[in-house]
C-alpha cells in the first residue's frame, strides 16, 4: 500500500535545506528512492513543520531528523493521534550531554562548554519522546539504545542516490585514474579537521618531495608547515558544491581521511570512502567502524603512523577492468534501495518491501 511521508530536519538551511550535507543525505536520498517506488514523501526543516503543522495533511510516518525540542515539537508528539508513526533520526553523536565537553564544538572550534550542553539536551530531551530510532552507524545505535532502553532501533546508513553515482560514473569515465592531476586529495567538510590532517602531514611531504607529485586541499584546513617547502605542489580550493564534488574528487588518484579517534568520529559515517570510491579514487582512511565494514582493494586501513607511510607509498590496483568492477560492487553495497527495504520492513510493516 502506498504512502505518504514527512521528513523534518533541525537545520540552519531553513529555506533550502538541500544545501545542508546532512539533511541531503538523511531526509533527501531517502525520500526520493520513497517516490521512486511510488510513495509520497517531503522534506522541510522542522522551523518549517513548527508554523504550519496545524494545518498540514496528515501524514503515514514522520521522521525527525536531529529533532531540537520546542514547546511545538512537544505540542506535536504528544497528541494522541492513532497509529501515527513519528522516528527520530540521528548521524552524529548530538544526543548524549554527558560528553559535551568531550565533543569536537567544544575541543575543536572553543565553543561554550554551557552552550554545548544546552544544546545537547535539547535533542536528547528531544529524543525521550520517540520510540523508533535511525541512526546512520552502529556506534550510533548503540548510544540511542543505551540512554533509551526498550527502544526500537535501527542502522540506516548514509547511501547513496542514483544522481550522484551517475554524476561519479561520468566524473571517473572523463578522468581516467593515471591521468589524474593529483596524486593525493583531501576534501574538509567542517574547520574541525585541522588535528586530524596534522597527523599524517610529515608523511604526506616526504611523498610528494619523494615523487613531485601534486596535493589537492579542498575545504577549511590550516595547512601544515610541512608544506612550505612544496610550493605548487600543494593546491587548495574552498569547499564545492555537493554536485561538482564527485568531478573534483576524479582529479585525484587517491583521497585521504584521516580522523582521531574520539568516540565522536567513532559514530561518524562512512562517505568519505564511498563516495571517493565511487569517483575511482583509492582511500587510506582511518578506520572508523562505519569504514571498517568494508573489505575493499581500493580500501587502505591505517590506525598507527606506520601504516600511514606505509598505506602512502604502497601500490594501488592498476587494472582499470578490474578497478571498474570493484566500483560497481561498491555502487550496489551503498546504493539508497536496500536501506529503504529496511526501513520499510521495520517500522511500517511492509513484507518484501
């Protein structure tokens, strides 16, 4: 039976909250492979839904992606309506006050330590008023089962849409993997990544004074004094639009991601594999568990410096056939259908969804 969902995401974006990263990813993707299949689906942001949910149509399932908690969002759970499905949906640890202080708002960009925790218990009070979880990784999972035992519960992992892997088909086909420009990319999201990058720096300048090769830094990154010395060699750009990222990844033979380990980057998606992966790039990435899933030749784990140097200055595959298949493999593991099966088959009952 067809239906009719609601995604809802707490987000700065209030007009156009397609440009926020995470609402694309959590609310967008899915609800597009939702109307693929002939349902109905929406997105808003919750400033959004607040004005005008007294007078919106009733909807089968609404999803609250990082729901904040508002005298609305309260007003709007608590009534008792029948079978109404509400699921609060998280990709980041947000929800847990007891690690305010330990969060990269507070150990990375100086934020408030009071502003932080008031924050953060906005979304777990939030929070205390579903039953039904998404959550994008394990770790995430685990932390929503623990701070709301009985709970149901579930990973749905960040996938991808069919326009992005046709976007990357084509961005890998125009650039071929020897022909690409640079040797190694790094693409920074957040000004949070500084430390992470800072690690693994020393290694990245013996490489390329080893082999000229070229860096690309694409996004908010101090970069390292190490690279002084490499003049051209290191190229930056700020941060791309979500639909130029694939063809500028494809100007990379590899891209690196590199992440201390916090239990805040423990619970963080694994994109910065796939969708490197999917652009034909190699990733030496620091294996956080939603990283460490996969299996992959185009997948290099690091978790001390030496494997850095190592994973650095090791062969990649150079078999273009074989590269393709692989790529192809990794398109049906993260590709938004069989997240959606799930989806559907846990909290709206749907058999062979």
């Amino acid at each position: 039976m067809l239906k009719n969902f609601l995604f809802i995401s707490w987000t700065s974006r209030n007009e156009r909250p397609y440009f926020d990263p995470s609402v694309r990813y959590r609310c967008f993707n899915f609800a597009s492979e939702l109307i693929r299949r002939g349902h109905s689906a929406s997105v808003m942001s919750q400033l959004t839904f607040q004005a005008t949910y007294k007078t919106l149509p009733e909807f089968d399932a609404y999803i609250f992606h990082r729901p904040y908690l508002t005298q609305e969002l309260s007003d709007f759970l608590l009534e008792d309506v029948e079978n109404r499905i509400t699921i609060a949906d998280f990709d980041d640890l947000i929800f847990d006050v007891r690690y305010a202080d330990m969060t990269p708002m507070v150990r990375v960009r100086g934020g408030e330590s009071r502003a932080v925790r008031s924050y953060l218990s906005k979304t777990h009070d939030a929070s205390s008023l579903f039953s039904r979880f998404s959550l994008s990784t394990s770790p995430l999972r685990e932390h929503a089962l623990d701070l709301f035992p009985g709970s149901e519960a579930i990973v749905l992992s960040n996938s991808i849409d069919p326009g992005f892997m046709g976007l990357s088909r084509v961005a890998r086909k125009n650039n071929p993997i020897h022909l690409r420009p640079f040797l190694l990319g790094y693409f920074s999201g957040t000004a949070t990544h500084d430390k992470d990058f800072a690690m693994i720096a020393p290694y990245i300048a013996a490489l390329l004074a080893k082999t000229g090769g070229r860096i690309l830094l694409v996004g908010p990154l101090k970069v390292p004094e190490e690279f002084a010395a490499l003049g051209d060699q290191v190229v930056t750009k700020p941060l791309v639009s979500f639909h130029e990222l694939a063809k500028t990844m494809a100007e990379c033979a590899t891209v690196l991601a590199p992440l201390e380990d916090t239990m805040f980057t423990r619970s963080k998606s694994g994109l910065k594999f796939f969708e490197a992966a999917l652009a034909g790039c190699d990733v030496i990435a620091t294996p956080i568990p939603d990283i460490d899933r996969f299996e992959s030749p185009l997948l290099h784990k690091c978790r001390t410096p030496e494997e850095w140097e190592a994973a650095l200055n090791s062969k990649k595959m150079e078999d273009a056939a074989e590269r393709e298949l692989e790529i192809t493999r990794i398109e049906r593991l993260v590709s938004t259908a069989p997240q959606i099966d799930t989806w559907l088959t846990t909290f709206m009952g749907e058999k062979n969804a």
